[in-house]
C-alpha cells in the first residue's frame, strides 16, 4: 500500500511511504484475563486483576485512569517487556508465552515503537544517537530515512537539538525525541506512556497531531496511555483503567486535534 505523508514544515518533502497495516483484519493485540503480582519482599501488589481487551489493526485506543492504576503495567506486558503472571498476550496472532526470549526480543523491536513515561533515552549519546541506535537495533535493512527525520524533527520541534545529549534537553525536548525515537522505524504498533506528560499546550498538541497522522497516514496500531482528557479525545476508543481493572469503555471523538489547534495545524503544514 502506498501512502503520501506530505511536507515537512519546510513546506517542501513528500513522503511515499509503506503502510504497515496487515492484510487482516483479526486482533493485532490480544490481551486475555491478564494479571500482574508484584512482590516486594512479604509485600504483594496486584497490579493488573484480570484485564481483556482486543485492538484492531490501525486503532488508536487511549488508556486512562488514575495513578497507580496499573497502567504502566500493562503497557509494559503488552510491549514483552515483562511477563504476566497470568492471561494471555497474542500480538498477530503470535502469544509472547510461546516465544523464546531471543523471538520475544525480535517480534518487540520489529513491530513495536515504544515512548517510555520515564523516556529511557541513553544518557551518553546525543538525541540523534539515541534515535539511530534505535533504528539500528530494529534490524530494517533499508538506511534510516533522513529526510523523515527531517519531518519528525519538525513537527515535533527537536531539529536544532539533536547533537545535545539527554541531560542539555529539557524534558519536553527529551519527551519529544522518545517520541522520535519510537516512529523512525515507522513500527505497525506505537504504545505510548504519557507522551504528553511534560509538555505545554503547543507541544502537546504536536505530539498529538503526530501520532493521530502517523496511525491514519501509516495504519499504524496506536495505544497510548494518558491523563489528558483532552489527549484521550482523539482516540477512536479510550480503555478507562481502576484498580488493575477496566472499568469502563467509550468511544473517542477523534476529532480533539484535527479541528483545534492551530498551533499543531501551523507545525505541521
Ligand atoms: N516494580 C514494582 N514493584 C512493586 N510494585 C510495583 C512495581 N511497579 C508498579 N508497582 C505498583 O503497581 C501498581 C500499578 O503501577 P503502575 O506503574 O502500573 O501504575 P500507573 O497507572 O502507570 O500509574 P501512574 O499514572 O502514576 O504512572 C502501583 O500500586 C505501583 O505501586
Ligand atoms: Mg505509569
């Protein structure tokens, strides 16, 4: 499928691109009765208490509730990063229990783009270093596309801080490189932890803008957990999260960022 991602906010590169969104349409993230036990010494937390869901290729799904409500840690099992205590996680099809370490390792960094709520950017290399090494380990045979970079360092208004390593950034600047760092592979499925947790108003809706292009322009699976109403809005379905539970489902407006901001729109163009 090819696909135009227009500009940069130069006004001057088009983009072809190829769509990531499979054939099929059966759940591209399966997640069954999913529970998470921490220990800490004779202390236990339960994280997660039986979580179902399913997500269809190129949803965009928001993630909400309150601290502690577990929802890192599902963003956590649903990326491989951490095993379930109980439940199940199919991504294509493909259930993480059945994968040995090394494929678990694979399948993540062939098809998932992850922004960490803490960022987890490399403290000794430079913004564009970290955003390199995560196209490196992705194993795309192709080189990285510079003139995309280019694009995402626009839009997300990092351009002129790629050679400064994470501790000269602030932490939006080092907010919006994770969030680079996790599209330069242009993976089918984005989870997203708070992305717009440190950002002011024109920042956010940048991120935002970005990610909701990126899923409608690539069909790009997109789960992003969030405390912004607002930034929930554009989801085509928002998860409501209490105490390790979904409590609630509801559709999402879609609409937040497209019609809204002008400074989005204005970054954008
Ligand atoms: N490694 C861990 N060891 C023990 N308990 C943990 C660990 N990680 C998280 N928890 C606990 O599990 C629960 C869920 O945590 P989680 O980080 O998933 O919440 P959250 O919804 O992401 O919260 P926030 O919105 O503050 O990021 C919390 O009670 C937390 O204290
Ligand atoms: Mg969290």
């Amino acid at each position: 499928m090819q696909l135009y991602f227009k500009g940069s906010s130069r006004g001057s590169a088009a983009f072809t691109i190829q769509g990531v969104q499979p054939e099929n349409s059966s759940p591209i993230i399966l997640a069954e009765n999913l529970t998470k036990v921490y220990s800490a010494g004779r202390v236990q937390v339960q994280a997660l208490r039986g979580v179902s869901f399913a997500v269809e290729p190129g949803e965009f799904v928001a993630i909400v509730g309150p601290s502690g409500s577990g929802k890192s840690t599902l963003f956590y099992l649903l990326g491989g990063l951490t095993r379930a205590t109980s439940g199940r996680i199919l991504i294509d099809g493909i259930d993480f229990a059945s994968l040995s370490d090394a494929e678990r390792t694979r399948l993540r960094k062939h098809r998932i783009g992850f922004v960490f709520q803490r960022f987890n950017l490399l403290p000794t290399l430079s913004a564009m270093g970290n955003i390199e090494i995560a196209y490196e380990v992705s194993g795309r045979k192709e080189p990285m596309d510079r003139a995309y970079l280019d694009h995402l360092g626009d839009i997300l208004s990092i351009r002129g801080r790629l050679k400064h390593r994470p501790s000269e950034l602030s932490g939006g600047e080092q907010q919006r490189v994770a969030i680079a760092r996790a599209l330069i592979t242009r993976p089918a499925i984005v989870l997203a932890d708070e992305p717009t947790g440190n950002l002011d108003s024109k920042n956010s809706d940048a991120v935002l803008h970005m990610l909701q292009r990126s899923n409608q322009e690539l069909g790009q699976t997109t789960l992003m957990i969030t405390h912004n109403p607002e930034a929930a809005s554009i989801a085509g379905r928002i998860l409501y999260m209490r105490d390790g539970e979904i409590v609630r489902i509801e559709t999402g407006s879609r609409s937040g960022v497209e019609k809204a901001p002008a400074s989005a729109s204005a970054a954008a163009v």
